[in-house]
C-alpha cells in the first residue's frame, strides 16, 4: 500500500502512463515525490545510492530501484541509461539528491566544495543529456531541479551548497531555452527548510525557530508542499511553464 498524507492532493490520474525517474528518492523529498507521482498513476524509478532504502520505497510504490553514485559522471550516466531502457522511455526527470555538509567559508575544504557541485549540480548536468537526448527523440518531456531558497538567498556556512544550488536555477534556465523547441520544459523548484534527514541535521532548534517566525504562512515546509508542486510541474497543468525557479517557502522568498 502506498502511505499517503492529509495534506497530500485528491487522485486525479494526472500522470497516467507517464514514465518517471527520481534521484535521491530512497527517503526525504524525493521519496514523498515518488509516492506522490505513483499516485497519479506514474511508473516510477527510483535511483540513490542507498539501493536498501532505495528498494523499499520502489516496492512500496510498485515501482523500480537501482543504485547510483551521483558524484560520478560514469555511474550516473550509466544507472539512467539503464532506468531510461527498462521504463522503454523517459517522460519525467525529476533530479531531487542533494548534499549539504554545513562549514563556515573560511573552513570550507576543497573536497566538500567539490564532492557539493559533483552531487548537486554536475549530476543533473549529466542527467539532463542523458534524459534530453531520449526526449528530444520522443518530442516531449518535463525536467524538475531540486534546487533550493538558499539558491536565492544564501545562507551563513553553506557557501558551497548556496553556489551549487544557485548553479541549479542558471542551468535550468539554459535547459530550457535550448530544449523548449523539443516540447521540452525544464524547471527548478526552491523549497524552504523542510525537516528532513538533511533539514534535522543541518538545523539547530533556534534556527528552526527563527525561520518559521520569518514565513508568512508561520511554519516550515512539509516534503508533501514540495512534492505537490513537483506534480503540478510535472504534469499537463503547467504545460506553459518553462525555465522557471519556483518557491515552495511559505513565503519566505517571494522573487
Ligand atoms: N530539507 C531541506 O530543508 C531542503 C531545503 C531546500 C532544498 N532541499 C533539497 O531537496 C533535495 C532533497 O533533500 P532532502 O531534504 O530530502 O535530503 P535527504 O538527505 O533526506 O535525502 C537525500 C537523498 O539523496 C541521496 N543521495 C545523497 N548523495 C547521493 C549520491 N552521491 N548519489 C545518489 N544519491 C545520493 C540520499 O541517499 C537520500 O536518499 C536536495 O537536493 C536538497 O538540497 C532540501
């Protein structure tokens, strides 16, 4: 059976026979997406590099698993071919992993620096000609990037992650002015904090705190808010929506 949530959206079959591969889906966000799109009738693929967690959500979802090590171009390439020819095709991308090893700047060490880039944004660079070319074979297809409100705004001992993240929005806009003439859309979706595994242990108490005093809405994301807006991406309802970096913050960013 597949967990559902209070908040979750009402069925509508909105992605009905539409072929799915998510990263970083074995738990958090990613997972909550990939229960979400089987939902709405989705075939879903689930890659991550922990392939127990992995594999449990893909059953529980009646879908597929694989492990990848998103920090190596060969693996990640490799793993969504391999996803890509056992769903016979790719409708939807969502590149969801994510890192983040919190350090102030003047400590921040060359290798978290690049470990951050090769997980968060060299990944969904390869991903994206992987999945683009099979795309732009079938004439369609929708991309969704895991970005982040720290993109946009910064945040203090998260340079590397802020860069990555704000790298995330620049190659989803470029993304989608080279591949829109292919039907294709890409966009980006930047949550607020969000107590996942990353959310918990990257986040004191004080500063969970202050950021829900700093939301209109008062409290912080649930990984449903994030995930109803990666359905709606992903879906025919925003057939006109393309290079865009949408915030799911509660207000916390509003450009
Ligand atoms: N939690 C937040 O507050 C928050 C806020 C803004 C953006 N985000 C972004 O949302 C996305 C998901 O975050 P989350 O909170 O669910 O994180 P999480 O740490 O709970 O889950 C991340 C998933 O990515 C997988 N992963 C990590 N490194 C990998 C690698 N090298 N190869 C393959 N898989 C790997 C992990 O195994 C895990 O399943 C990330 O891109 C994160 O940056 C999170």
């Amino acid at each position: 059976m597949i967990p559902s949530d209070d908040s979750a959206l009402p069925v509508t079959g909105r992605l009905a026979g539409q072929r799915a591969v998510i990263t970083g889906a074995a738990r958090g966000i990613g997972a909550e997406i990939a229960r979400t799109y089987a939902r709405e009738g989705a075939q879903v693929f689930v890659l991550d590099i922990d392939i127990g967690l992995a594999t449990q959500v893909a059953r529980s979802i009646g879908g597929h698993a694989a492990k990848v090590d998103l920090a190596d171009a060969t693996s990640t390439s490799t793993a969504l071919e391999q996803a890509i020819a056992t769903l016979g095709g790719i409708d939807i991308l969502v590149n969801n992993a994510g890192i983040l090893k919190m350090a102030p700047l003047l400590d921040l060490t060359i290798e978290n620096w690049d470990t951050t880039f090769a997980v968060n944004t060299r990944a969904m660079f390869v991903t994206t000609q992987v999945a683009g070319r099979a795309m732009v074979a079938q004439g369609s297809g929708s991309i969704i990037n895991m970005a982040s409100m720290g993109g946009k705004l910064g945040s203090p001992n998260q340079a590397h992650y802020a860069a990555s993240k704000a790298a995330v929005i620049s190659l989803t806009r470029v993304a989608a002015m080279e591949l829109g003439a292919h039907n294709i859309r890409v966009n980006c979706i930047c949550p607020g904090y969000v107590l996942t595994e990353m959310g918990t242990a990257t986040r004191t108490p004080e500063m969970v705190e202050a950021w829900t005093a700093k939301s209109p809405l008062a409290r912080l994301a649930t990984t449903t808010d994030v995930a109803n807006m990666a359905l709606f991406l992903a879906s025919a309802e925003a057939d006109y929506c393309t290079g865009q970096a949408m915030n799911v913050s509660g207000g916390m960013v509003m450009h």
